[in-house]
C-alpha cells in the first residue's frame, strides 16, 4: 500500500508571520517609547555638555528594549557612538543601515578581525594578538588606518593591559602601521558607592596611564571611564567620553554610602522609563477560604478571593522572585501577586477591584494614572538589579515601538 500524500489544506505551510497577522497572539507584549529613548539621550548629553561625547551603549539587545529599533532612535537624535559587546551584536546593527561609530567594547575573538575591519568597526583591545591580528587584516584589506580603542584594567580586575603591562602593549601598536590608536579606556567597579576608595584609586591609576601614553608619544581623541553612575554623580571622569547605559532606558542604581543609600537633587537625572510591559486576563476564579494557590500551596487563601489568571510566567523573564510579593496594576488599582509564578501563568489576587473582567489590560512593568510598578521596584524584592529585570524579559514577548 503506498504513502498517502499530503492534504492539499497544508500543502503549503504558511509562515509564521502569515499565521499571526490572521489570528490573535497571546495578548502579553511591552511598548517601547522611542521618543522618550531619545529624550532620555538628549538628557544625558546636556548633563555632560556638548564637549563631551555620548556613547550610547545598545549592548545585550539594548538592555532587553530592542537593539535595531533604539540605535536608530539614538543616531536620529544625533548620537555618533554606539556601544556593543561583541562583533555579533555588531552586525544587525550594520546590516539595518546604522552608520554611528559602534565600538567593541570586550574586544573580539580569533577569525574576526576582518569582518570588523570590513564593517568599519572600532575594536577594543588590549592583548598584543588583537594588534596583530588587526594589523594583519587592516594590511591585507588595504585599510590605511583602522581606529581601535586601548583597555587597560585599573583595578576592576576584568579586562584590560595590566599597568605593568601597557609599555608592551604601546610599543606593538605604535609598530602597527595600519592602526591607530583612537581611544582610551577603563571602567569603574563602584561608581555608585560615593565613599568606595577603589574609585579614587582607579582615577589615579589612569591619570598615570595617560601620562604614560602621552610620554609614548601617542595621543588619544576620546578617552572615557564613566558608566551611568559616574555620569550623574563623577563629574571628574568624563574626559571627552562617557558610556551611559541604564540611563538611557530611564534608570540607575540608587546611590550609597558606607552601604546607606544618599539622597539628594545633585545625584538624580531626569530620564524616565521607555518601557512598559503588559498584559491581558486570561481567565477570573473565584475561591472560598482556605483554599492553595500554585504550585507548592506557597499561598492559602485567608477569605473568598476573586482571583485572576495572567498569561505571563518566567519563561517571558517574569522573575519568579516576585511570587507572593511584587504587584501589578489592574483598572488604576495595585493587585498583588498571590502563588508562585509559573513557566507560562501568573495569578493576581483582584478582589474588591470593581468591574475587572476577562480581557482588561494589567500593567505588569510601567506606570498609570498614578501608580507605578518599575524595574526597581522588581529588583528590590528580586535581590537583583534593574539591569538583569530589563534584559531578562524574554524574545516571546513582543515589543511594540511607538511615542
């Protein structure tokens, strides 16, 4: 008996996207405001002035917002730098016709020195084999010379030539006919601690580093150590660079010293957050006294409770931390979580919130006629930082740009 062929009706498979645009998706997405990205930037830029040049960091799909999108936000308002990790996030960048500087702020690996010439890419480096390699591919492509951005470790204990190193190393490049040393850089480890002694230390270190290139005979166009925090709070270090990452999405770490947070107007910038996560209820329950919620009964019920059921969990990056204490907000109400957080659902307790019904929009990071539940907020009861809140939010949930 032979094989049965096909059904016509799936004869041809239609794509993805096809499918989606006929039928209605699972309603949990978060709206990126890119007029507010590059208010966020014009912010920054006026804090350090028109001196001192911005490098935008877009880094890790930046920071969870969309990478593509906000680097042709950031270059529309006038941002000339762009910060990646790596050649990979790199390259959409360039193939979505973004034409900023973008630097490469590890470096790179072995086999991609070419491509990075290619795509006119500005390296970090700080090994004598990423200035070979570089020269090598600089000469073979006929690249008269190729910019590249020198590392060097000042006690973060990461990256970088070590102090004791760095002759070495400015030796290879100044042989380096097909190179040119454009940048220098380092990076603070406790730029929010006001009282950290490694950060004065770390200064001193690359002030002597400086000296150390400008008695090389070398000089740097754009020399930069500050992250977001030394922006707003270390005036001292911006040289003619800064790296803003966070601030750029609306936030930063509160400031602390001797392990006490500081307050006050000096240390605040006005950005606001770009992003604000939603979602819709899938479904209402009610429940009597008594009665476990979720997986491992981690909430009994003390009343009747009208309960509602989210189509979001921590396979979206919805941090299961918050089970049983973040919030979200429902009809200009705050409901808070109840049970554990699941792969693919959360519940939310909304009793006595009036008329909430399947359907209804829940703000599950962002603001709204006065209530707010931000990235902060989340890290706080997560035992972790606005950083990883914002790029953990997973690729099924989709981003929607607009103002």
């Amino acid at each position: 008996m032979g094989a049965r062929a096909a059904p016509a009706i799936i004869a041809k498979v239609a794509s993805t996207a096809e499918i989606l645009s006929r039928v209605a998706t699972r309603p949990t997405w978060a709206e990126v405001s890119l007029t507010m990205l590059r208010q966020n930037f014009r912010t920054v830029q006026k804090h350090v002035g028109t001196n001192v040049t911005v490098c935008a960091v877009v880094k890790a799909d930046a920071y969870g917002h969309g990478a593509v999108e906000c680097s042709r936000a950031l270059e529309a308002e006038g941002a000339k730098w762009l910060g990646v990790t790596s050649l990979d996030e790199a390259i959409p960048l360039r193939e979505a016709g973004i034409r900023a500087n973008i630097l490469l702020m590890t470096g790179f690996w072995r086999g991609e020195e070419s491509e990075i010439i290619r795509l006119h890419l500005t390296p970090t480096v700080w090994e004598p084999w990423h200035i070979e390699t570089l020269e090598t591919a600089a000469a073979t492509l006929s690249v008269a010379r190729h910019p590249v951005h020198l590392k060097v470790d000042t006690g973060m204990g990461r990256l970088g030539v070590g102090v004791d190193q760095l002759p070495g190393v400015l030796t290879a490049l100044k042989a380096a006919k097909h190179l040119v040393l454009e940048g220098l850089s380092t990076h603070l480890a406790s730029s929010e601690i006001m009282d950290a002694p490694s950060v004065a230390e770390q200064e001193r270190s690359f002030d002597s580093v400086r000296r150390t290139v400008r008695e090389a005979g070398m000089e740097t166009t754009f020399v930069h150590m500050a992250n977001t925090a030394a922006v707003i709070s270390r005036r001292e270090t911006w040289n003619s660079m800064v790296r803003p990452g966070v601030a750029l999405y609306g936030y930063y770490l509160p400031f602390q010293r001797a392990g006490r947070e500081v307050s006050g107007g000096t240390l605040r910038l006005p950005v606001k957050p770009i992003l604000t996560w939603k979602t819709r209820i899938l479904s209402l329950r009610d429940f009597g006294p008594n009665q476990a919620l979720g997986y491992g009964a981690t909430y009994v019920t003390k009343a009747r409770a009208h309960v509602a059921v989210l189509p979001v969990g921590y396979a979206d990056g919805y941090n299961r931390q918050l089970s049983n204490r973040g919030r979200v907000i429902v009809r200009e109400h705050y409901a808070p979580i109840v049970g554990r957080i699941s792969m693919d659902l959360t519940l939310v307790d909304v009793t006595g919130i009036p008329g909430v019904a399947v359907g209804d929009e829940v703000i599950l990071l962002g603001a709204g006629e006065g209530l707010s539940v931000d990235a902060l907020e989340h890290a706080e009861l997560a035992n972790s930082t606005p950083y990883e809140i914002l790029c953990n939010i997973s690729k099924r949930v989709p981003r929607r740009y607009g103002s």
